[in-house]
C-alpha cells in the first residue's frame, strides 16, 4: 500500500504511461480488451478508497468520537464563518451557549468511564433534537457542550430552556444537572477567540454563584447506591431471589454457593440505579442507543456490588445474568457452561417474574404461559436443565432435591 500520497499519484501515473504506450500494439489482440479493463478497474479502487479515507479523517478531525456532535475545531470555524460577515451587511444576531454537565463526574465515579461515555452519548442526541435543524451542537470535551442558535423569531430563550431540559437527567442513583453562559454575536464579540472567552467567563460565574454538594467519595457512593432500589415492583427482586435459592437447592448448591446465589438474586437489577428514568421506565419500544444503554445495567451493578469486598463473588454473578445459553447475550458473549450456574437461575427465575408481573407497557401474562416460553427458550436463552427445575419447583414444590449438578 502506498505510504504517502505522493507514491500513490507516482504508481497511478506510471501504470498511466504503461498502458498509454502499448496500447497500440495490445489493441491488435481481441482478448485484450477484457484484460485491459482489470488494471483500470484496480486504479479506480485505489482512488476511491484513498477518496473515502481522506473523506472519514477529514470528519474525524472535527467530530466529537463519542457523541458524533462536531467539536471544538468545528465550533471555531464556524463562529469564524458567521463572524467573517461584512460591518456594514448588519448580519443577523445568533447566540453563542456554553453548557456545563453537574454530576457528570460524581457518575463517573460512581458507574464507570464506559458508563459515562454511554450517558454522554445518550445527552448529546437529545440535544441535538432539542435544538433542531436550525440550531447546531457540538460537544468541547468533558463535561462541557455547547450551541449555535440563530434568533429564529425571537425564539432564543426557549431554544436555550429546551436544550437545558436535553442535556439534564436523572436516575435512581444518580442526577445531572446543567449550568449555561450565553453570548450574543455579533454584537458582544467580533472574533472566535474573543466569544469563546466571554462564555467561558459568563459560564465560570454561573457555576461559581451555584456551587456544588461536596463530593461524596466513590467507593461511599456505591455502597450508599446498593441500598437504592427501582420504585418499579418494589417486592420483585426479593421474588426473584426467593425462586433462585429453592431452584438452586434443586440443583444441588452447596451452602455457600445458595448464599451467593440469594445476594446475587436480591442485587441483580441494582445496575439499573444508573439508567436515565426516561429510559427505564419509557412505555414504548427503545430506539437502539438507548437499548445499548440499558445493556449496560449488568456492568454497573458490578461495579456498585464491588465497593463492599466481601461481595466481589456475587457482583460477577449479576454481570452474567444476562448471558445467553447460545452465546448472544451480554455484556461478554458467554455460552453455556461458561456462565456461572447461579447467573442461569437468576436469568430463568427473573424472566418468569418479568413474565407473569404487570409492566408500564405491557400487561402481566400468566404463569402458565411463562412456563412455556421458558420451554421454548430451553437451550438458546437458558440452560435446558435449569428450566427444568424452575418449572418442577412450580409445579411441584414440594418434590425432593435432585441430584448435584
């Protein structure tokens, strides 16, 4: 592969030349021109693959890699394009907004980087519909974003409220909120590197006249978030754990092994602490960024269970509760008996609870048709024999323990 331009235009021409200068004599030959079309059809690759590499660099160097929003080199050109407007063309004022997330750090350390990344993806595409074709929003880098909004008949001021509430969100354990400082351009600032410094300086004192909480450390914030539990169907995990322990006792669980596994049934959800409500508790089906979102629950209730160190067992339970018998769950793509035999029960036993328990959009089915979906999931979703015991502890609990797994 040619290692600069240079050589790549080098190459082109020299098989250019090649084919020029005996194209009179190839010509003569009728299976020629077939074979004439090969090193063409090579030389028109090699550009359009050069053309569609500077094209993803060329938007690299200006895109936010986690949110997609243009960054900071796209938002100086284009206050540069819009401040470049002739003196006497009175150009048309926009705003310049300054956004600072509060919060974002403490979720950090709470959830995870990875986390926060999935959180900061998830703020930057409301804010980019919030604003809407009119406006445009670029991100800066950590914690802060940033909007150009035109006065689009005075709207500003709502503009500005509706990318506020897009970037503000909330959850069972943690909260962002949002600090604002505002210039209007032209008129307050003639150069890039002037309006940038005025928001800065306007932003700063916003934040300083609203400090924040002290910061709780990281490890104190886990362990206070594990008390937390979701408002919805407060009694669940306690069921869920309740079916576990019988189902493992089936199975043949040591002691030890049911203690795991009941912890681990009472936290297995405890991750969702950190999932914006608006997405935990949306009615209607989630877009695919937002299931992303929620895919990361397991990951988090990890990382919340291992701030007490007695619990690092269970805490890698629960980040398996979501694998798959067949390999196509999450977060790691285990399959079969790679996955912790406790993450299996605790995978059956909630989906039966999720089943046959009412929903904000669905209503609860029975236990009769829960029994059968876990039948048909038998050896995709969930290990055959653990559906096997959930559904002989249902039917028939008061049946002898099986033999040990």
């Amino acid at each position: 592969m040619p290692s600069s331009r240079f050589e790549l235009v080098v190459e082109v021409l020299a098989a250019a030349a090649f084919l020029l200068l005996a194209l009179p004599d190839l010509l003569r030959h009728d299976y020629i021109v077939p074979l004439l079309a090969l090193p063409f059809g090579a030389l028109l690759w090699v550009i359009e693959r050069e053309r569609r590499a500077r094209t993803a660099r060329a938007r690299e160097a200006v895109t936010d890699p986690v949110t997609g929003l243009g960054n900071r080199r796209l938002l100086a050109a284009a206050l540069g394009e819009r401040l470049r407007a002739p003196a006497l063309s009175d150009p048309d004022p926009f705003l310049l907004v300054l956004f600072d997330l509060d919060g974002l750090g403490r979720y950090n350390d709470t959830f995870g980087h990875h986390a926060g990344d999935a959180l900061l993806a998830h703020l930057g595409g409301r804010l980019a519909s919030a604003i809407g074709s009119g406006g445009t929003a670029f991100r800066l880098g950590g914690d802060e974003f940033c909007v150009l909004l035109p006065d689009v008949l005075g709207e500003m001021q709502e503009q500005v409220t509706l990318a506020t509430a897009a970037l503000s969100e909330r959850g069972q354990g943690f909260s962002i909120g949002v600090f604002c400082g505002a210039v209007l351009l032209p008129h307050e600032a003639s150069t890039p590197d002037q309006a940038l410094q005025l928001v800065q300086r306007r932003l700063h004192a916003r934040t300083q006249a609203s400090p924040t909480a002290g910061r709780e450390p990281a490890q104190d914030t886990r362990l206070r978030v594990m008390q937390a539990r979701p408002p919805e169907l407060p009694t669940r995990p306690s069921r869920v754990a309740e079916l576990a322990v019988r189902v493992g006792r089936r199975l043949g669980m040591t002691a030890e092994q049911i203690d795991e596994l009941a912890r681990a049934g009472e936290l297995h959800d405890i991750g969702k602490v950190g999932l914006p409500e608006a997405i935990l508790y949306k009615p209607g089906s989630l877009d695919p960024d937002e299931y992303e979102f929620v895919r990361q629950h397991t990951i988090l209730g990890e990382r919340i269970i291992s701030a007490a160190p007695a619990l690092r067992p269970v805490a890698r339970i629960v980040r398996a509760t979501h694998e798959r018998w067949d390999g196509h769950g999450y977060p790691d793509r285990l399959g079969g008996a790679e996955i912790p035999l406790a993450a299996r029960i605790i995978a059956a036993c909630d989906a039966y609870e999720a089943i046959t328990s009412e929903r904000c959009y669905r209503c609860a089915r029975s236990a009769e048709e829960a029994r059968q979906e876990l039948r048909r999931e038998a050896g995709r979703q969930f290990d055959p024999r653990v559906v096997a015991a959930v559904i002989d502890q249902l039917e028939r609990p008061s049946r002898t323990l099986d033999v040990a797994a």
